[in-house]
C-alpha cells in the first residue's frame, strides 16, 4: 500500500539566502552561490520564509526515495555554502617519487611508476587544488565537484596489470571535511 505523502521540510540558517523558481533553487552564502534545477525530478518543492518543503503525493518507491535524495542535495548546498568542502589525498610511492603539480584548472602526476609522460586530471566546476607536502587538497563549494575531482586524481593512479597488493603506489583520499582552510 503507498503512502499518502513522502515529504521532508528544510530549515534555512539566517546567514544564507534561498530563491525558488520553479524546481531551480539557488543557495547564496558567504562562500559563494550555488544552483541546482531538479525540474526532472517529479516531486514538489515549496518555499515558505526559511523554511524549505519538498514532498511527493501518492509517490511509488522511486518517487518516495527521490524525496530524500532532494533533500541531501539541498543540506549539502546549504553546507556548502556557509562551511565549503575539503578533501585530503595522500601520495604514496615505494620506488619512483612521484610529483605532483597544480597548473590551471589541470593536476600533473609526473613520474608515476617511472612513467615518461604526466598523467592529467582535470578539476570539476569552480573546485581548487594544491599540493602540501605528500598532500593533494581540494576545496570547494560545490561536494559533487570536489568529490568528483579527489575521485578523478585517486582513479588516474590506479595500477593496472599489477597485484595492487605489492604496487600501493598513488594517491589516496584519507580526509574529507566540511569547512576550508
């Protein structure tokens, strides 16, 4: 039997600002602003002073899980916006030094497993990067961006053709936070 309603309310701090037009909500904080169009989505989204509601009405199971999905999203814009995400990789080498530089909107891992040419791995949306050390830190606004791009770096070092069991070279996330240096 479905349920009559699925719905879950948002309450939006004072130090951020919320528009709704439509199923496209835009979060404006002090780190910055972010967008995100759910109009794909078929639930109901409502925006009522600070407080924000999305419910779906006589929803099947995918509609009743969508609810919840929304709702993250939106948390993590709010997040995002106020506090921003950091993600900490560490570089890991038995042999072969690896090193790894920020150039633009692109990462370089030189000299992985005593490779000739870099490696590239190209940073997502508005994210920053920089090397500290053994460190690779990426910070954002946006958690899909710098998710994406800490994803994108640890997959670009993976060993192939090994036994990843000997060859533990690369880069590894080890930290992930809310808030930015």
């Amino acid at each position: 039997m479905r349920a009559v309603e699925v719905s879950k309310i948002i309450q939006v701090p004072d130090d951020v600002e919320v528009s709704l037009e439509g199923k496209k909500i835009t979060v404006k904080g002090e780190k910055g602003t972010l967008t995100r169009d759910f109009s794909h989505a078929p639930i109901s989204i409502e925006l009522n002073d600070k407080t924000i509601r999305i419910w779906a009405e006589w929803p099947r199971k995918k509609e009743a899980a969508l609810v919840g999905t929304i709702y993250s999203h939106i948390q993590n814009m709010i997040t995002g916006v106020k506090k921003g995400f950091t993600y900490k990789l560490k570089i890991v080498f038995s042999h072969f030094p690896i090193s790894v530089k920020v150039q633009d909107k692109t990462v370089l891992i030189e000299n992985f497993t005593g490779e000739r040419n870099p490696r590239k791995v190209k940073i997502m949306g508005d994210t920053q990067g920089r090397v500290e050390k053994e460190d690779v830190i990426v910070q954002g606004i946006n958690l899909e961006d710098v998710s994406q791009t800490a994803a994108n770096i640890e997959q670009a070092t993976k060993v192939k053709k090994k036994d990843p069991r000997v060859f533990l070279d690369g880069i590894y996330v080890y930290e992930k936070t809310e808030g930015m240096q």
